[in-house]
C-alpha cells in the first residue's frame, strides 16, 4: 500500500516537472515570436499576403473592381501569369536537378565532386521531388 502511494506521488511530481517544462518551452516559443514579430516582418507579411492574392486571381482591390464598373468597364482579369508559372513549375520539377560545381584550377576537382555530392545528398534527404511535385 505504501509503495503504491510513493508510486502516485512520483508520477504526479513527475506530471508537475513535465507541466512546468512545457510551460518553460510555450513561453521560450512565445517570447521568440514576440521578437521576430517586428515592423519589418509585419511589412514582409502584408507584401507576401498581396503577392498570394495576385497569383490567387484576387487582382483587383474592391474600389478598383468599382471604378471599372462605373465607367462600364468589365471588371474580370484574364490571368497569365498562373498557368505559366505552373507549367514552368512543372518543367523545374519533373526530374531531379544536378548539381555541378566545378573546382578553379586541376587540384580542386576532388573538392568540386566532394560538394556535387553533398548537394545530391541533400536533395535526396530533402524529398525535394515529393515537396516540388
């Protein structure tokens, strides 16, 4: 009875450790976002956010899809920039990429295949052909 009781009391302290742990990492994660959350990213935020909805079709702001409409204009936007950039997506994708690096003098080949290697390496680790697919 006793041991069952000791038992208890380690996994609830043990319970308390982890709490208290995972309460250490939510803040260290909260404090680094509070300093990565600057003017500069909050600016690259809405930059990007502008950029996705271009290329979402979203082109035209609410006041410039209006004043197309008062002057009688159609208001729609044919896009060609998406189909492009899917088909060049495609192209750059549809087999792994090689790698060359290429030394500067006849001493430097042996360095120059160390690093195609390990660039090949890191590719096939990557699953950059699933990702980019």
């Amino acid at each position: 009875m006793q041991d069952d009781l000791n038992k208890k009391r380690e996994e609830l302290a043990a319970k308390k450790r982890e709490s208290r742990a995972g309460k250490k990492t939510a803040e260290r994660i909260r404090n680094l976002w509070l300093n990565a959350n600057t003017g500069n990213r909050m600016k690259w935020q809405t930059i990007e956010q502008s950029a996705l909805d271009f290329f979402l079709n979203s082109q035209l702001t609410e006041e410039e899809a209006n004043a197309l409409a008062d002057a009688g204009m159609p208001d729609f936007v044919v896009n060609r920039m998406t189909p492009i950039l899917e088909t060049m997506k495609y192209f750059v994708t549809a087999g792994n990429p090689r790698w060359k690096a290429v030394g500067t003098e006849g001493s430097d080949t042996d360095i120059a295949k160390i690093h195609s290697d390990v660039i090949d390496y890191c590719w096939y680790i990557s699953s950059g052909r699933s990702v980019f697919s």
